[in-house]
C-alpha cells in the first residue's frame, strides 16, 4: 500500500516536473505583443500558448506551418511539443496583428551533444572491424603460406634422403 502510494506520489511528481518544462507564451499589456516574444528551447520540451479574458482576439501561427492554435481567440490554451529532431528556428505570428509586430520566434536546441558524438563514432568502430578482418585473412594467409613452405621443405629433404641411398 505504501508502495502504490510512493509510486503514484513519484508519477504525479515527474508529470507535474514534465508541465514544468513547458515555456508558456502569453499576450502582454499592451495587447499586441507576445510576451516572451524569443524564446530558446530544446528539443522534447513544449511551447504553450496560453492567455484568458484578453481585449483582443489573438492566435499564434508559425510562419512554415508547422504549428497552428487556431481562430483567433480571447481564451487560448494550445500547446505544441518540438519533438527529437525538430531542433532549428521557427518563427510564428499573430495572424490578426502580424503587421503591427505581434511576432516571435522560437529557437529548439538539439537535446545533446553527446548523442551526436556517438553517432559520429559508428563509423570508427565499422573502420576498426574492416582493420581486423583484414588482419585476420593476412594472418590466415601467413599460416597457409608457412605451412606450404614447411611442406616443400619437408619434400625438398625427403628427396635429397632418397638420392642420398640411392
Ligand atoms: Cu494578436
């Protein structure tokens, strides 16, 4: 009971942390700016596009498509995650006030470096295995090789012992 109780406290706890992730993007006084209009992310975490009981109707759309809240509206509530591999800019804006300046632009960060340094040791590891199969099949010619010269020796002695008794 305790158990299902700590492991429910623990999922709760890592949902609300994964919320906390989220970067919220509302409207600010002024009714004509996104507020933070730049912002900088990485990958896996969300944007959310929140605002209540605004003056205006607003939405937030990205400029490639990518991402869309909407009609217009007072009451906004739509959040949009930048999944793995979606690192680069985006811009977007609010389509019934993009000319007065109500823009932004997000910019995803890859999640790591470190995963891009191990992809980029795939290839070392494949060399390294093309180095030792060709060891490999040198060393296996070197024993065929030795062998054959053992055996010609071998016959080389056995000949000189025949003329010898003869
Ligand atoms: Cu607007």
């Amino acid at each position: 009971m305790i158990l299902v109780t700590a492991f429910g406290v623990l999922l709760t706890s890592t949902t609300v942390i994964a919320q906390d992730d989220d970067v919220i993007i509302t409207v600010d006084s002024t009714n004509l700016q996104f507020s933070p209009s730049d912002i900088t992310i990485k990958e896996g975490q969300a944007v959310r596009f929140f605002w209540s009981g605004e003056l205006l109707p607003h939405n937030a759309v990205s400029t490639d498509g990518l991402f869309d809240s909407g009609d217009p509206s007072r009451n906004v509530d739509y959040r949009f995650v930048f999944e793995i591999g979606m690192s680069g800019s985006y811009e977007f804006v609010c389509e019934p006030h993009e000319q007065l300046g109500m823009v932004g632009e997000i910019t995803v960060q890859p999640m790591n470096e470190t995963q891009d340094e191990s992809e980029e040791k795939d290839p070392e590891n494949s060399e390294s295995s093309k180095g030792q199969s060709y060891f490999t099949s040198y060393g296996l010619g070197l024993i065929v090789l030795s062998i054959s010269v053992l055996l010609l020796f071998r016959y080389e002695t056995l000949k000189s012992t025949i003329f010898r008794k003869k």
